[in-house]
C-alpha cells in the first residue's frame, strides 16, 4: 500500500481534471470573433461550478481565430487550444494551485504556475 497523496497533490489533481474537462468538453465548438467573448463566459461560468475552482479566466487570441477563419472562407471555425489563453485558481483544504494554458512552440501547454498552502 502506498502513502495517501499529500493536500498540494491532491489540489495539482484537482487542477488536471478541470483543465480537462475545460479542454475537452469545448474543443470543437463552433467559434466567430462576434461569438468568442460569450463563449470564453461561457466557459469560465461552466468550470468554476466544479468543486475546489476558485477562479477561471479564459481569453480568446482573436488574431489566430480572424486567421484561421479567413483561411478557411467561412464565417466560424471550431475551437482550440491554439485560440485559448486560460488561467486558473483552484483551492483544495487551504491549498492554492495557480494554472495557465497558453501556446508554445505550436502546442496549447497548461501547467502548474504555483503551488502554496
């Protein structure tokens, strides 16, 4: 049997399962640069109902939408990574976890920015 994972442990988990579900439950929604602030609301809204989320900020990188969009001559494109920067807050027993997800090099990276109790 292994030792009980420690409260930062836990609130990093907790911090995984709502990028996750962030990720995963809005990837591949319909998306316009009229639509994208109700959109990154939206979001926000929705993962900051799950248990330990202090705060969610989503921001949405209209340059690379507006591009994507005119190089696909349509007037939506789906939603991803790429056109997301999004940040985190989640509060386990005293535990703050600070996150982000933001690109690099191509990729929409999320990763623990802090940990302190």
């Amino acid at each position: 049997m292994g030792m009980d994972p420690t409260t930062p442990q836990v609130a990093c988990f907790e911090a995984g399962i709502k990028f996750g579900s962030l990720y995963h439950q809005f990837a591949g929604t319909p998306v316009s640069p009229d639509s994208a602030d109700s959109l990154a609301a939206a979001i926000e809204e929705a993962i900051e109902n799950q248990p330990h989320c202090e705060s969610v900020t989503v921001e949405v990188r209209e340059a690379p939408l507006r591009e994507a969009i005119a190089a696909a001559g349509a007037d939506y494109t789906e939603l991803t990574g790429r056109f997301l920067d999004v940040s985190m807050v989640i509060d386990y027993e005293g535990c703050v976890v600070e996150t982000s997800m933001a690109m690099e090099d191509g990729y929409p990276l999320m990763q623990v920015d802090s940990v302190s109790e």
